[in-house]
C-alpha cells in the first residue's frame, strides 16, 4: 500500500514594500513616517523599536483598508533632491 503524503494549502499574503523617513528628536527619540499612507507614523526609543513599530502600523492601516475596500497606495518614485537655503 502506497502512502499518500498531503501538503497542507498555505495563502499567501501580498508584500507590500514602502520608503519610511526616520528622525530623532531632541529627546533622542526617533520618529518614523511612511509618506505613502498619509497619517502613518509612530515613535521608539530605539531605532530597532522605531522599525518594528512602524512594520505594525503600515499592517494595520493595510488591513483596515482593505476592509472598507479602499485601494492599498503604490509608491511611483524616490528620489533626493539638494536644496541650498
């Protein structure tokens, strides 16, 4: 008798990739937004909490977006620029 291996179905959820600006205020504390999903940004003592936190709040705005069938923003470029002031 053979025997029969079954895999178990995995979905698969969407990656998403979006540029965030981080910055430290005079406390020390950084501060981090993701210019692509206007209202989205958080804090950390550190740079490492700063990052985690962010990954949450862009998942977070993703997921409530989705469930109000709003469409998921897509960044079309990145740039730098210089400025003289």
């Amino acid at each position: 008798m053979k025997s029969i291996r079954r895999l178990k179905s995995t979905k698969y959820l969407p990656r998403y990739k979006f540029t965030i600006v981080v910055e430290k205020d005079e406390d020390g504390i950084f501060i981090v937004s993701c210019p692509a999903i206007q209202g989205c940004y958080t804090q950390g003592d550190t740079l490492e909490e700063a990052i985690n936190n962010i990954k949450d709040a862009i998942s977070l705005h993703i997921q409530a977006r989705k469930e109000v069938g709003e469409e998921i923003p897509v960044e079309v470029m990145i740039d730098e620029i210089e400025v003289s002031a």
